[in-house]
C-alpha cells in the first residue's frame, strides 16, 4: 500500500501562502529545496489541484537545462517533469498540460474514489506539493498518510490559511527538526 504525502511550507502564524496567495511571501531558503528533492526521490506519482498544476507546469520545465540554475533546482525539474502527474480539476482540459503529458486529469466528484484507488496499487509514495483545497479534502476523507509541513521564520498576518473549512483532524507527532543549515522547523504528523 503506498503513503499518500502532503509536503509544504507554511508561516508560523499558519498561513499556506501570503496576503493576495503569494507563494513567494513564503519564507523559502535552500533547504527546502533538498528537501522537496528528498520527497521526489521516495515518489512516482505527483498529485496537485489545477492551480499549483499550471503554476509548475508554467515554472518547472524550463529549469532542467538552465545552468544558471542551482543543481538541486534542476533535479527538482528533471523529477517533476519525468513522474506522472495527477490533476484534481474539473476545469483542466488535456491540451492545457504540454509540456507535461504525463498527466491524468481527475474530476472533483471522483478524486477520493481515484485517491483511494491509487493508494492500493504497488509503488512508491503519492506527493502533494502546494494543493491546500485538494489536501484539505483528501484529509478530512482519512485518505493522507502524512503530512510534512516544515514552518518557517515568518508573520504574514494574513494570506490563505493552510487548513479551514472542514471538520478537526487530530494529528499524532512523527517527528520534528531543524532543517540543516536552515531556520525551517520540519514538522512530520499522521492523522490519528
């Protein structure tokens, strides 16, 4: 049975990203970056909503053979691009996913049947990146395995928060720690 995981970064004061969704208000540094690269590594399927899908989609490809790019970004392309993708959309439409053909796209109405059935097949894990209204959903229904959310020196005051709308999930503690050389406090949990 593979793990379905949901990896992002998020403020202190809880936000997914900032004021007017701006990701890059995030507090971003270097580890993240090896450590979405460690996450890519131990998955073969990447499942996003429609929006984080065109925001890599428009971002990622041309990373891979940019030399004025650090190494650690172009894995991050080189893994994005190769791993199928699954959409959670029902506005998505096949001739919007070039460069990345490597992608299914799932309505909102069958995502949790999909999920599920996507967990029961042999592989390795399923990775969420960004995605909050899909996760959310998924979370709530029991479907997340883990969640790894590493939180990052930041007040925004304001922004999306990471999870609203549904009903508690208790979470249990897997583990806990300063990402190395950063200020990013990785916090991994399970639903209980």
């Amino acid at each position: 049975m593979r793990k379905l995981i949901v990896t992002n970064i998020i403020s202190v004061d809880g936000y997914y990203s900032g004021p007017g969704d701006n990701v890059m208000a995030m507090p971003f540094d270097p580890a993240f970056d090896h450590y979405v690269v460690e996450r890519l590594r131990a998955a073969d399927t990447l499942l996003l909503g429609r929006k984080s899908f065109d925001g890599f989609k428009d971002y990622w490809p041309p990373v891979a053979d940019d030399p004025n790019r650090p190494e650690v970004e172009r894995e991050i392309s080189r893994l994005n691009g190769a791993m199928p993708k699954v959409v959670i959309s029902d506005t998505l439409t096949r001739d919007r996913t070039a460069p990345w053909t490597n992608t299914t796209i799932v309505g909102r109405a069958d995502a949790h049947e999909h999920v599920a059935a996507l967990k029961r097949e042999q592989g390795k894990d399923i990775l969420v990146f960004g995605s909050h209204i899909v996760w959310n959903g998924l979370l709530a229904a029991g479907l997340v395995d883990e969640l790894h959310l590493m939180v990052g020196p930041s007040l925004l005051g304001a922004g999306i928060p990471m999870f609203e709308g549904h009903p508690e999930v208790p979470l249990r503690l897997l583990d806990a720690r300063v990402l190395a050389g950063s200020q990013l406090v990785l916090s991994r949990y399970a639903p209980r």
